[in-house]
C-alpha cells in the first residue's frame, strides 16, 4: 500500500505499520459472509468526481474553507453527529472519507490517549494534511492511511466504528470497500453513515447529480456486505442528511 509519509516520527511509524497490515488485508481471503454477492463492475459516477482529489496539484487548504464552515451542513450540526456515533474514550475509530480531518481532530479528542483514530482517504495530499494537522497540533493517536478504490486498507477488526460522512457516494467499487470496511470493524462494531438525501420531488439538480443514489440503495449494499441496520436517529441540524447505523454481528 503506497501511503505518504508523515513528519512525526510516532505517527510516521504507525502509518508504516498500517501499511503492512493493509497490504495483508488486500492479499487476505474474504470474510465469513457466505451471503455476500459476487464483486460487480464499477458503479456509474458523475464524470470526474473523484479525479480532482487524486489531483497533485490539489490545494487542501481550498477544501478546508469549504469543508469546515457553517454553510456545510455535517459542519454545522457536527457535535450532534458526533454524539450520535457513540464513540467513547478509549475506541478505536476509522474516518474514512476523512477529507481535510474535521470529524479526525474530533474522533482523536473524544477516543483519548487510550484511543486511536485512522484517517482513511483516497487524496495523497488530504493524507499529507491531516499527518501535517496532526503534527502541528501535537495530537499522537492519528494514523493517516492512504486508501484506494477498491479497499479502505485497514488492518482486520482493527476498529470499533468506521465512520463514513458525506463520502459514501464517492465510492466507486462499494461492494469491494463494504467488504474491506466489514473486515476492519470489530464483532459487534459499528459503521456510522452520513450521506445526501436524493429526492427527485425535493433535492436540488446539483445533488440529483452529483449523488448516485438513494439512502434505500446505499443501505441495501451495505448489508450485503453483512452489516445489519441497527439505527437511524434523528440527529439535530440534519435537513439535507441522513444518518444511519449499522452493527457487524
């Protein structure tokens, strides 16, 4: 697994070790969900909607001012999300999908020094942003990872709650990253989505465009990977999400 190096030489270390054990994952056979369909073919995306994060030139600093400002919802009504994912101290929490590391920097407060965090996305330079947030904040229970298309690369039941928000339309092979997701939470884990509400009679062109599918699709592939929906609180502030809750069994 190719994964930027960060500058602080525990976190540098970690992701290192990550690294290794993402790479058994991708070698490893699949879980035991006899019941899982077989891997289809690439999902239909809009065009380009993943390119400009593998961009090299990409400026994370320009996706902070989007990201992280009260004009995005998940910002706005982040606390209530937060308490929502019933992350407690000590957990060991995947943010994938971890953009500029908003919900990270959260995730690392609420786990405590006996948790752990890993940043999960598919943009070298968000990785290199987070590792650089990271370092400068002094925070030491972050793990950037470096993930692809097909797989979040991390270690087996390495986590107790992978956290997905408002990236899950990204994903363009979801049943093989359902799948590499499933294999990292923990028996008895958790996967907490937070995604669009697509509505034809309501949401705006841009989101009908932009977001593949309906919460009822996304849920459906999900527990096909042998998630079972366990929740789906109301979560203050949210208008325009949706947030769901699965448990492994």
């Amino acid at each position: 697994m190719n994964v930027i190096q960060a500058p602080r030489l525990r976190v540098r270390f970690a992701m290192v070790v990550s690294a290794m054990l993402g790479a058994l994952v991708c070698v490893a056979e699949t879980p035991d969900v006899a019941t899982a369909p077989p891997e289809t073919a690439r999902v239909k995306l809009p065009e380009g909607i993943n390119a400009r994060f593998t961009d090299p030139e990409l400026k994370p600093e320009e996706f902070v001012d989007r990201f992280e400002q009260d004009g995005r919802e998940a910002f706005a009504a982040r606390a209530a999300i937060m308490q929502a994912t019933g992350v407690k101290p000590g957990m060991r929490v995947a943010d994938i999908g971890a953009g500029t590391g908003l919900f990270t920097v959260l995730f690392s407060e609420s786990v405590g020094p006996e948790g752990w965090v890993y940043a999960v996305d598919i943009s070298p330079k968000f990785i290199e942003h987070i590792a650089s947030r990271a370092d400068e904040a002094g925070i030491e229970n972050i793990t950037p990872v470096l993930c692809d298309a097909n797989s979040a690369n991390l270690p087996p039941e390495s986590v107790d709650v992978a956290y997905v928000c408002d990236t899950y339309h990204h994903f363009e092979f979801p049943s093989k990253t359902n799948a590499s997701i499933f294999r990292a939470v923990k028996p008895g884990g958790t996967l907490v989505v937070v995604d669009f509400i697509r509505d034809p009679a309501t949401s705006s062109e841009w989101l009908l465009n932009h977001v593949r599918a309906s919460k009822e699709v996304f849920r459906s592939e999900i527990e096909a990977a042998g998630f079972e929906l366990v929740d789906e609180p109301e979560v203050e502030g949210l208008r325009e999400n949706y947030l769901l809750v699965f448990r492994k069994p």
